[in-house]
C-alpha cells in the first residue's frame, strides 16, 4: 500500500481547523478542474484533491487517518498491527488495497457498521470495460484474452483490486460500440448472491491504411504520372488479403475507385466496400535517363492543364 500524505496534497498543517480545509479545498479545486486548468495532469491533481479532502473534512476518518502516523508520500507502508486484526489480514493482504478505500471501511467499522449490515444475498455489481480491436479481428472475428482490473469487496467492507483475464471472442463484423456481456464474471456476490456480469464494449482502433464509414473502408492509391495517364494493373492490399486491380487511364487524383465487398461484415452478413482514391505521386529526385524523358514529353506533349485559367483570364 502507498501512503498518501493528504495534509501535503491539500496545503494545509496537520492541525489544520475543518474552515482552514474547506477552503484550501475551494482554492485548490478551482486551481486543477479540469475544465479550468491548461496543466498535463490537472485531472490526477484533481482526483488527488477530492480524495484527500474526502478524508479530511470527515472527522472519524481524520481520526484514523492520523493513527497512521507521518510517511512520505508515496512510500509503501503497511497499516498497523490493530487495523489488520480488525480485518484479520497479514500484511500482503493489503497489497492490491487503496488507502482511501481502507480508511473508509475501518471508519464504517469502528462505528459498528459492519455489525449492522444485512446478510441478505446481495448480487454482485455490474462492470463494463472498454478493449481495444483491430479491424483485422472485426474483419475475421477473433480470439483474445483481456487482463481486467476488477474492483471486489471483501467480508468486511474492504475494497481490493485484483486481476482477472478472460479470454472473449470478438464477433466478425463487431461494431465500435458494441457491448458483449459475460454473465457473472463481474463483482461477487455477497452473502449467497450471484455474481454480477461483466460488460466488454469494443473500441476499434485506428489503423494505418484504413479508415471507416460505416462497413466501408477508405485507402489511398498512390499512382506514378505514367500509371494515371496510361492505365494499369496493379495489387491492392486488402483485409482479406491482395486484389487484382485495374486503373483506367486518364485517372485523375481524387478519383474514388470502388472494390465491391471487400469492406467490413455487417451483423447481418452483407458486407461493405472499399473505396480506393487516386493519389499521384511524382519522383523526388530523377535519374539522367528520367529527365530526359520528361524533358522530352514536355516539348512535345501538347498538354495544358491549365487551359481554363488561361481562358478565364481572357473574359
């Protein structure tokens, strides 16, 4: 467990009046919302400040939290020896424990709360989890284990943190957005009661060729001068892998060259397009034989581009 010196975070002496926090509180908080503030990390800052002044603003809190005694900031400590007897723990127990969430439950636990509470069966809470997918598993559908950190209770209140991975199967034609439910895997019940489920809602990643609209998928081509004026056959790298293309001569850049279903599957079973559009691209630097083929094409191309600038200009 880290320990969290919340005087020093909130500015303030350890003898501090409960006036004397509130109005740090207000200070600070105005100082790091992050709506207000332009600094990287004014949101942990944030967080920091209402932890802190969760803390100390409570009097049977304040108490406890003062039991602990003076660390540094950030040095791991373990609480001391009447606060694991009160929740039968070893030291290690408290590994994966926030000290916020362990004041919280010895303070509801020296006011005989924990003495008081129902025994009825309790359903365990819901979580939901957003994971990180590529458009190669939408595109096929996939099997991938994801590492949770899913916050539990134990019998006394006590807020642990503990690791689970699951191995999930991601739909083909999966849709940014969509939630998969495993049943029970998330919280546990409490006293008999089942357990709650986990949610995993999939967020498609961006992906350096494609980008989406809807079940299609957009690239760019990027063409020679010669390939756009004279046409060509070339290979076009697809998620279901390489296709034979033709590019019509005369393809001019922008122009949007459409491969039927070879987009993204839909839920239904359709599937979308990829849309292709022209990019030409031109040697940055020539050999003695290009330049001279260029040279060459110039004089006697009779070519304008520009033909309707020039006509424009005349009216």
């Amino acid at each position: 467990m880290k320990f969290v010196d919340y005087y020093q975070v909130m500015g303030v002496e350890r003898n501090a009046t409960l006036a004397d926090i509130k109005k740090a509180y207000r200070k600070l908080a105005h100082k790091y919302h992050p709506d207000i503030s332009k600094s990287a990390d004014a949101e942990n800052k944030f967080k920091e400040l209402a932890e802190a002044y969760s803390t100390l603003k409570d009097p049977e809190k304040r108490a406890a939290y003062d039991t602990l005694g003076r660390h540094p900031q950030g040095e791991d400590f373990v609480p001391p020896q009447q606060w694991q007897e009160q929740f039968h723990e070893t030291a290690a127990d408290f590994s994966d424990v926030d000290l916020a969430d362990l004041l919280s439950a010895f303070a509801a636990a020296q006011r005989g709360n924990g003495a008081e509470r129902s025994t009825r069966p309790l359903q365990g809470q819901d979580f939901e989890f957003s994971v990180p997918v590529t458009l190669e598993q939408v595109y096929s559908g996939a099997e991938t284990e994801v590492t949770i950190v899913l916050p539990e209770y134990d019998d006394h209140g006590l807020l642990h943190r503990n690791p689970k991975t699951f191995r999930i199967r991601i739909p083909k034609g999966a849709a940014d957005g969509q939630r998969l439910r495993l049943p029970e895997k998330g919280g546990p019940g409490r006293h008999g009661g089942k357990s709650g489920d986990l949610y995993i809602v999939i967020k498609i990643q961006p992906h350096p060729m494609y980008t989406v609209s809807g079940h299609d998928l957009y690239s760019e081509l990027p063409l020679s001068p010669w390939e756009a004026a004279l046409g060509a056959s070339i290979q076009i790298p697809t998620l279901g892998g390489a296709v034979e293309m033709t590019i019509p001569a005369g393809s001019v850049a922008g122009r949007k060259l459409r491969l039927g279903k070879r987009g993204l599957p839909a839920a239904n079973g359709e599937q979308g397009d990829l849309y292709t559009v022209v990019r030409i691209d031109v040697p940055k630097a020539l050999t003695a034989r290009e330049r001279e083929l260029f040279t060459q094409l110039a004089a006697e191309s009779i070519f304008n581009p520009r033909v309707h600038l020039q006509a424009g200009a005349k009216s």
